[in-house]
C-alpha cells in the first residue's frame, strides 16, 4: 500500500470482510499486494444476525474465500435485533458500533497494524451528503479520511463502477445483501433517491462531493495546526489547583479568527473528554460568549460532566463536582 495508507514490511493488516462487492475486491486487491509490499492479511467477519440464513451464507462465503487465498480469517456471530438492542446496539448507529466494537477485539487478537475498510469514493459522497443533512462543520465536511490512526480507507479514490470492473476482470462474484435497497436506511434512501436526482444537475456529483470532501480535510488540518498553535499560546500550563484541568487567557485568545477559537475549544474539550460526544454549535456559541463578553464567574456546562468557567481573564475547562453539575451557559 502506498501514500497515506503505507505500513512497514512485516505488519498485520485486519481486512474487514462482508463478502460484498468493495470488501471482496479490497481483499483481493490487498491479497495481490501483500508479498510484494511485504505484510500479511487477516479476515474478518461479522453476522450480526440480522439476516438469517442469508447472512449466514455470508460468513460461509467469506471464510471459504479467506481460505482460498490462504489468509486467516476471524468469523465472528451476532444473535440478532434482541440480543444487539439488550447491549445497546439499536438501530443503524448501533449497528456501526457492533461492527467497530468487534473489529477492535480482532484486531487485538489478530495482532494487526491496521484495520483496512472498503469505503470507495461514492461512500463518501454519501457520507458528504448525510452529514450536511444532519448539519455538520468543516470538520464533518472532511468525511472519511484515507486514513486516521489504524483505520485504513486504500479505496476511498476509486468509485464503486471502477470497483465492479476490476471484480469482472478478476472474475470474483461478490455477495449482495439485498438489505442495501431497503430505504428504511438512510444511506439507501439517498444513494437510490437522492443522489441520481442530483446528477440531472450535475452528471458527476459523486466526484464533485468527494473532492469538497478532500478539500475540506486539508482545511481542517490546517486549521488544527492553527488552532494548536493559539492553545498553545494562550494556555497556562496548570498548577497543583488547577491539576488535570486547562487555561486558558481569554485576552490572547481574542488575537484569533472566532474560528480558530472554536478549534481551541474542540481541542480543549477532547483533551479532558477523550473520545465520545463532542460540542455541539450551542456549546461553542456559549463558550465564545465566555471569551468575548463572559461575566467573572460565568459558566459553560460541556457534556461528559465538563464544564468551562471564566475565572481571572481566564476560561477554565474542568470537570464539574458531582453535587454542583447542572444545566449550563453563561
């Protein structure tokens, strides 16, 4: 693999493997890849359950091809809607959690580098779209990335017409779930909908989204790099009081675009949070209302019991005590 998604010789790569037309063609692409580059493959697979035999016939599918190829494969069975809703894994968001949950532990148990996934250039054009409807920032616009951390993207370039050519050219019949016509979903809904209505305006929308998604990714990072910059700038590095918490001056701050400043928060926030909910527009029209005419005292309530509070010319971020949390702004 090349460019972004470029390993050292010798690493594990964990393919996530549904049977279906990317995944296969990403197997079998990563399969011609493999010795050359010098890594080595491991499969796997989830049934969530959801679909009977037929995604029973899947796991058959996946495993018999993984064997062919002479790759280890890790097959792994959901019980279905019951058993997935009892462990919080409801709907469409709860089903993406199972499959990132499971991918996760076989990576572990597979001693992998990387987890490869088979999203192509349409994904994203989908992504793009979803998160407009939804309402997203630039961030969001950035969609999926070719890579970030172990997670790989190698077909995030190519389009799904591209990705069922190489798949005749290399004879390989795919799995089809028939579930991905359903419109009850709402990535169905717009692939079959949606998008064919936009390219009566624009006969190439899918590349056109795609590349508004690649555009706003180098945005975003550069907006990172200048948001780390100010935070940097404007933090005071913590006291024995104020441990495990951030500072920040509000004075140098307001040397900054308002947009940096909300990356300054964003940033703030995931430092103490970790990963999980993020701030909503509320949250940082509040917290910009802290460094532009916040009141001493004045206090922002984050999600996951943060809070940020104007103390001194100072916006400090903090976990809120348990007795005092309650609903915020400023």
């Amino acid at each position: 693999m090349t460019g972004p998604c470029r390993l050292p010789r010798g690493s594990t790569v964990l393919v996530a493997c549904s049977g279906g037309p990317d995944s296969l063609a990403l197997l079998s692409v990563l399969g011609e890849l493999a010795r050359p580059l010098g890594f080595s493959l491991v499969v796997a697979h989830l049934d969530h359950g959801m679909r009977g035999a037929a995604g029973a016939a899947d796991a058959r599918f996946v495993r018999g091809f993984a064997r062919r190829g002479g790759w280890p494969a890790i097959i792994a069975r959901a019980d279905g809607p019951a058993w997935m809703s009892a462990r919080g894994y409801a709907g469409e968001d709860g089903l993406r959690r199972l499959r990132r949950a499971f991918l996760v532990r076989a990576a572990r148990q597979a001693g992998a580098a990387a987890i490869a996934l088979g999203h192509t250039a349409d994904d994203q054009a989908e992504t793009v779209l979803l998160r407009l409807v939804r309402g997203t920032g630039l961030g969001g616009l950035a969609a999926m990335r070719a890579r970030r951390g172990r997670i790989l993207r190698p077909l995030l370039a190519a389009t799904r017409l591209e990705v069922e050519a190489y798949l005749r050219d290399r004879r390989l019949r795919p799995r089809r779930d028939a579930s991905n016509a359903d419109p009850a979903y709402r990535r169905n809904y717009l692939r079959a909908e949606i998008l064919p209505r936009l390219a009566q305006l624009n006969p190439r929308i899918g590349p056109a989204l795609a590349a508004l998604a690649r555009r706003a990714a180098a945005l975003a990072d550069w907006l990172a790099g200048e948001a780390e910059t100010a935070r940097a700038a404007a933090e005071v590095r913590p006291g024995s009081r104020a441990a495990g918490g951030i500072r920040l001056v509000a004075s140098t701050l307001l040397g900054y675009h308002p947009i940096v400043r909300e990356t300054v928060f964003a940033q703030a926030f995931r430092r103490l949070a970790g990963s999980g909910a993020g701030l909503t527009r509320r949250h940082l029209a509040a917290l910009e209302a802290l460094v532009v005419r916040g009141r001493e005292g004045a206090r922002v309530d984050l999600p996951g019991s943060l809070h940020a509070r104007l103390s001194r010319g100072r916006i400090c971020f903090a976990a809120a005590p348990r007795s005092k949390a309650r609903t915020g702004g400023t």
